[in-house]
C-alpha cells in the first residue's frame, strides 16, 4: 500500500467498510462519513451501478474498492477512481494487477500461513477475515506475536468501541461496517466524529 496511505490509516486508526447494493445509500452513507472526518474508506462493489458511487466518493476521499475478484471488477473500480482496492481473498492474478497498474492491494487472510505468503509477495496492508469468529482481540495478538513484521487490519463484525483494543494488540487500523455504516445517516457523521477524536486522544 502507498506508504502516504499507511501514514493516514496508522493516524486515524478507523476503516469505514459500506456495503450496500442501493447506489443512493451507499453515496448517502460515504459522504456522512467524510463530513465526519473519514479521508480513506472502502465501498464494496455489490453490483455494477456502484461504480458510479465510487466515481462521485473518489472526488472527496480515496476510496478503496472492495470485494474485488476479477479482473474486470478490477479495471472498473480504477476507471471509475478507486485508489486501491481489496478482496476478501488472496490471489496472485490481483498482485499482479497492483503491479501492473501501480495501485496498492489489500489482500485478505484467514490463517496465519495466509497472512505471510501474502507479506512474502509484498502486499503491506494484510486485513485478516473474519475476525471476530476467529478469536477476536487474542487472534491477532497471537499472529503478531509470531510475525511482528506484518500490517494487519481486522475486520469482520467488529464494534466500534473494539476498535482501541485492536490497535493495542499491534494493529495498523481496523475496519468497521454494520456498526458504523448500518446507522441512519443522519447519525453516522455524528458518531463518526466522536470516534476519531477519541482514537486521537
């Protein structure tokens, strides 16, 4: 990942993840969450018709597009303007996309093995899946326990008031969706303000 990207996830410490298949919604709820203060965020791609929220997004924040498998998801997501992209998985054909195009990747891992081979192919932003049904805090305590080295960010069910313990355990952020992104909209720039104030203190 952009080490100027790494910088801005490390300070502010929260990952807002939307995952909405309305395009409204999911405009709705990225623009609260940037008047809240989010700079970077990830909209998962549920269909094609959100393209075209990541090409509004893209204009006020870097957006990371998730769920991406293909390559064509892939190649929409950057013509669209997504700055990096994600996939619940780890495959060499989307490494090999990130180099291509010079785009950072966030590949994700379930297994310790995963988390390293994806280090071994230079992916720096690992996010280990799901989270919370492995083990919550004490899974990725025991991770870095054994590889210091690798940038994790967890994800997967985790609450907002979780999200400090995380970051005490070694990680570089956390990503957080139903209980941000599942609030009304008009409450989400609110607690999302509160949030990264309290992270900064």
């Amino acid at each position: 990942m952009n080490k100027n990207l790494i910088k801005i996830l490390s300070e502010e410490k929260l990952y807002p993840i939307i995952r909405q298949s309305d395009p409204k919604k999911a405009e709705d709820i990225a623009l609260a969450l940037i008047d809240g203060g989010v700079k970077v965020l990830e909209i998962n791609v549920e269909n094609a018709k959100i393209y075209d929220v990541i090409s509004k997004i893209s204009k006020k924040a870097d957006v990371c597009a998730g769920s991406i498998i293909t390559t064509w998801q892939a190649n929409a997501a950057f013509e669209a303007g997504a700055t990096m992209f994600s996939s619940p998985i780890f495959q060499m054909n989307m490494v090999k996309i990130s180099k291509s195009i010079g785009v950072p990747f966030i590949a994700g891992a379930t297994t310790a093995s995963e988390a390293y081979v994806a280090w071994k192919s230079r992916i720096p932003l690992i996010k280990i899946f799901p989270t919370t049904a492995l083990g919550g805090v004490r899974y990725i305590e025991d991770i870095l326990r054994q590889m210091p080295f690798l940038n994790v960010m967890p994800m997967g069910n985790i609450k907002c008031d979780e999200i400090s313990d995380y970051i005490d355990a070694g990680a570089i952020a956390v990503g957080i969706g139903r209980d941000l992104c599942d609030e009304k909209v008009e409450k989400i720039s609110d607690k999302t303000k509160k949030l990264i104030e309290k992270l900064r203190k």
